[in-house]
C-alpha cells in the first residue's frame, strides 16, 4: 500500500493584507500619562461576540472598547448622571 501525494503549484499571494496595513491608519490616541491596563473577565460567547464585531467594523477591541469608555464617560459629565 503506497500513498501519493499530488503536489500543486503555490497559491497566488493575495496583496489585500499587504495594501490594508500600508493604507489602515491607527485610530490610536496618544497617550496624556503613563498607560493603565485593565483586565476583565468575560464570557466566552461574549468575547467571540465582541470579536466579531470589530472584524465587522474594522476595528481593534481594545480601540473600540477605549472610546466606548469615553464617550459614556463624556456623556455622564455632560448630564451629571451616575451608575
């Protein structure tokens, strides 16, 4: 018994990734003071969720997540509102 491998020709290399990060900007801002790491726990459904949604929107969890953070925080200040 002999098992045969069929060996083909390379797939042509798509320049998509290559093109998206030459063109992406970050939507990065830069930093007032030493940088904070906050760390939570989550549901696995929710974090293949969250996933997701940022493929969708282009976007990186940890940028969304930022101005998430400031917006409610924004608009907290703006109605003088609390949890």
């Amino acid at each position: 018994m002999s098992k045969q491998i069929r060996m083909t020709a390379r797939p042509k290399r798509s320049n998509t990734a290559d093109q998206w990060v030459e063109t992406s900007s970050p939507i990065a801002v830069e930093p007032t003071g030493k940088i904070k790491r906050l760390t939570i726990d989550i549901d696995p459904e929710l974090h293949t969720r969250l996933k997701l949604r940022c493929v969708r929107h282009d976007v990186r969890i940890a940028d969304w997540l930022r101005g998430l953070i400031e917006d409610t925080l924004d608009a907290e200040d703006r109605n003088s509102s609390s949890f």
